[in-house]
C-alpha cells in the first residue's frame, strides 16, 4: 500500500478533480527514480478504455497545476498512460472496481503451502481480499507483495 503525503499522494490529490472533469478514472500516480531520471506516471482508465487523445489531454491539463502548485521539487519527467494488461491493483478501490475479475496474487509468504494465487475477485472488505481460488481465501492486503489483472494470461 502506497505511504500516506508521498509525493505520489500530493500529485493525485492535485490532478484527482481534473481527471474526473475529463471524464477519466485515476487509475494510479508513481513517482519512481529510473538511474539518474525521475519519472512521473499517471495511470489513467475510462470507460470502453483509453485513447493516446485522452492521455494527451489530461497531460495537457495537469501540466500547469502541477507547476503551479511545485509538489515536485527535483526536475522528472511525466508520463500518461493506460495501466494496460496486467494491471497492478494497489489501492483498495482497484479491488473494489475489480471484483468478478480473474486477479493473480502474490504473497510475501506462503498461505497453505502456495505463495501465488490465481481467483476470481469476490468482494474487498476491511482491508482483506476474497479470492475464490477452489475454496474461497480471505487475504489481507499486508499479505501480499503483489497483486495484478489477470488479463493478459492468454497473450
């Protein structure tokens, strides 16, 4: 889970509002140290999905609150982009969102033998996930190292 007033969390509570008044879902916000580079990732999702247009756009639209309100103090560069396959799911509304849908799991340790799961998503409640893997698991979010859509399986 991502830690409370990163940098992260101040750049989704600045451009949160602008993504919804272009119709777009925040999907994730990283600000991650690539070698000597920093990088700003927006994750963006929409309904019947993404266009390079709406990237463009929300890019566009956050480019001068972001200078504005400075929440970045070094130099970065920003990306907009789809969270494609496989998506991570980070957040406990990602699993809210994504219940009924094929997730794989990972767990930082082993859970009846097995370090990795693959279920249908039943529902997120208090912090714990149930996953229907066979029998049903209840998983806390601590739990797990990683978890992501199981989407791209077939590819």
């Amino acid at each position: 889970m991502p830690k409370a007033n990163t940098t992260a969390d101040r750049v989704r509570a600045l451009i949160q509002p602008i993504a919804e008044e272009l119709g777009l879902m925040l999907w994730d916000v990283r600000f991650v140290k690539e070698g000597a580079s920093w990088f700003l990732r927006i994750f963006i999702d929409a309904d019947g999905g993404v266009t390079i247009e709406d990237c463009e756009r929300l890019s566009r639209a956050v480019d001068g609150p972001l200078d504005e309100a400075d929440p970045i103090e070094q130099s970065y560069y920003l990306e907009v982009s789809s969270p494609g396959l496989g998506r991570e799911l980070t957040r406990p509304e990602h699993f809210i969102w994504m219940q009924g849908e094929e997730i794989a799991v990972r767990l930082y340790a082993p859970v009846d033998g097995q370090k990795e799961l693959t279920g249908i998503l039943e529902g997120y409640e208090n912090g714990e996930l149930i996953l229907g893997c066979g029998e049903t698991k209840r998983i806390a979010l601590k739990e797990i190292s990683k978890a992501r859509l199981n989407d791209d399986r077939d590819l």
